[in-house]
C-alpha cells in the first residue's frame, strides 16, 4: 500500500537522498562512497562536480577530490544522454554498455551532418587506444593532434564526436586535469577489474541508486535520467523490488527507498550553496518541488542547458551566484531570487565561506 506524502514531506525526503541532509542509514566518507551511492553524478564541468562531491563530504578540499580521482575511486565517461558524469570505475563498462546503446542509435543523422561515418570512429577508437596504451594519459589537444596525424579531420565539432565516440565504446575515459586541460586514458587501465552484471542486474541496480539518491521519483524520470526507455525503466523498478517503497506525491504514483520512509519529513530551514551543474536539479525533468517556474530562466537563462550555481533555502532555491577564482581570493556575485534579509545573508556568507575553504581561497562576496 502507498504512503500518502505532502510535496513538503516529498522534498523533505528527496534533500536527504541527494546527501544534502544527514541520512538514516549512510554517511558517506569519501569520493568513491558518493558516487556509488548516486550511481552517477552530473559533471561535464569538472569544477562544478568537484564542488558536488565537497559540498557531501564536509572538510574535504578540491585537492582531497582531485587526488582521490587520481586513485581512480571515480571516473569521467559519457554513461547517458551524452552526457559527462562520474561514475564508480568499476561500473564505467557495464554502465556504457546498458545506457549507451540509443544514444548510438541516434548518431546517424547528425554524424552525416559533420562527414563523419562508423568506419571514421573505429579508426580514431583504434588511434587513441594504440597512443594511450601502457599507462599513457594525453591532453585533449594530444589526442586531437594524435587523431589529425591518422588522417581524421578534427575540425569543427568531428574532434569532440570522435573524443566522444571513443568513451562511449569505452575505449577510453576521462581522466584528471592536466593542469587546465582535459585528459583521457584507456578505460581498461583505469578500470582493471570492471564489473559484468547481467542485463536485469544492472538494471535493477542502476534503478536502485537512482530512487535511493533522487526519490520520491516516478518511472519517468528515471528513464529521463538513464536515457532507458520507459518500457526498460518500469522493469528496472520491478526488479529492484523490495528495496523500493510505493509512495503517493499528491496523487500521483512514485517509488522512494525503502530505508528512507522512516526518515524525518519535516521542513528544515538549511542552507546550501550548490554548483550549477549538480544532480539537486540536473537530476530531475520536474524540478517543481525545488525551483519555482518564476525562477526556472535565472537558474538556466535562455533555457540553454548552461545552469547557474544555486542558493537553496530549505530545499528550494532562493538565489544564484557566480564565482572568479583568483591566485589568493574567490569572488563571488550572489543574486536573490526572493528577498535575503541580514540574517540569511549572514547564512549565505558563511556557506560560501564553506566553498572558499574548498578550493583554498579566501573569500570576496559582492553582493
């Protein structure tokens, strides 16, 4: 039978699954715990899912992130929508392979846009492989330079496509920074010992991790977020099974974690300062209970998938802040959304403070 929630308790409960407020059954202790609780984390911009992995791992600083991405407790790849995210290393393959098929089955129309065909991907799959094998990490402008010489044309958008095709054969993987630059080496390098479930396991498990870290969620959005069909997102749920509780949100059907329904469910007034690009709301289509429509084009101005760092008060966003990083100072432009009083002022000032400790800087708010 259905637990019946408010949104109120609904958010209450979706603020503790994201690991925004403490948890019944987990606390997270390092990188490598985060991500696998997610499953998958939004971070096609390095900076910001650094700032999601501290933001859940109070203490920790961006050189702590950094060198556990160096131990290879996460890793970069293109799991869904086309999209980066980090993911346990070693469920990078199976996640490919379950996740990655329809967004290869789309590639035919905009590959003949750019002149590119199969056979131009395979060779720069084999290229990459060859120039990375043996331990060897190159620069993205390396490994361009690698693919030009192959006879590839790089030029325009080919360059990414084939980067992107590689990793999503996984062939390769994004790996740390080389100082600004983008890097990759070769998947089965960094994930010597992957994981090889069966269909139905990872399905259920890759549903599991998603209700776990964004529930309440309907079937929807879990096939929004994986990229599956909502054929394959209905059976991952059912496979899941009793580790997944039925709830109704307003009347309308929904699963949660089973381990959360004994959650508190009351409104808490927390504050958070959280990068654009984190799962809070890249999680989610239906970001209602957490973004008032009014606000919904400050947050992703022109609608163009480019989201604004966000201030969320009591699991709803109030405000949006950029940041410059200097050689000794972090400064940062808060703008509300609703009227900030001193005292919540004060409270931003001091979160911010909590970023600025992050990546080693002192900071500069300019309100």
């Amino acid at each position: 039978m259905s637990v019946r929630l408010s949104r109120e308790e609904a958010l209450a409960l979706r603020m503790t699954g994201l690991l925004l407020r403490p948890h019944p059954t987990v606390r997270p202790r390092s990188v490598s715990d985060v991500v696998e609780w997610f499953g998958a984390m939004q971070a096609q911009d390095a900076a910001s899912g650094s700032w999601s992995l501290g933001v859940r791992l109070p203490g920790a600083t961006r050189a702590d992130v950094d060198a556990a991405l160096e131990r290879r407790e996460a890793l970069r790849t293109w799991p869904m929508r086309g999209t980066v995210h980090l993911v346990p290393s070693r469920d990078a393959h199976w996640m490919l392979a379950l996740t990655g098929v329809r967004t290869l089955g789309g590639l035919a129309a905009r590959w003949r846009q750019l002149g590119l065909t199969l056979t131009d991907g395979d060779r720069a799959g084999d290229v990459l492989g060859a120039a990375l094998s043996g331990g060897g990490r190159l620069t993205r402008a390396e490994c361009l330079t690698a693919l030009r010489a192959a006879g590839l044309d790089t030029a325009g958008q080919r360059g990414y496509h084939l980067l992107w095709y590689a990793a999503q054969r996984g062939i390769t993987c994004i790996a740390p920074h080389v100082g600004n630059e983008q890097s990759f080496a070769l998947l089965d390098e960094w994930a010597p010992e992957p994981h090889r479930p069966e269909r139905d396991e990872a399905l259920a498990v890759l549903a599991q991790r998603y209700v776990r870290s964004h529930g309440p969620v309907t079937r929807h959005e879990l096939a929004r977020w994986s990229g599956l069909t909502v054929t394959d997102a209905t059976r991952a749920l059912t496979l899941a099974g009793d580790l997944l509780a039925p709830v109704e949100v307003d009347g309308e059907p929904a699963v949660v974690d089973a381990a959360l329904l004994d959650a508190p469910r009351a409104a808490v007034d927390d504050l958070h300062t959280l990068p654009g690009f984190d799962e809070y709301l890249l999680g989610f289509k239906d970001r209602a209970l957490m973004l008032d429509p009014a606000h919904a084009d400050a947050v992703v101005p022109g609608n163009n998938g480019m989201f604004q760092a966000t201030v969320v008060r009591g699991g709803r966003v109030v405000g949006t802040w950029k940041r410059t990083l200097g050689a000794r100072a972090v400064t940062v432009t808060v703008r509300q959304l609703v009227p900030f009083d001193a005292p919540l002022r004060a409270r931003v000032d001091a979160a911010l403070a909590g970023y600025a400790a992050f990546v080693g800087r002192e900071l500069r708010n300019s309100w």
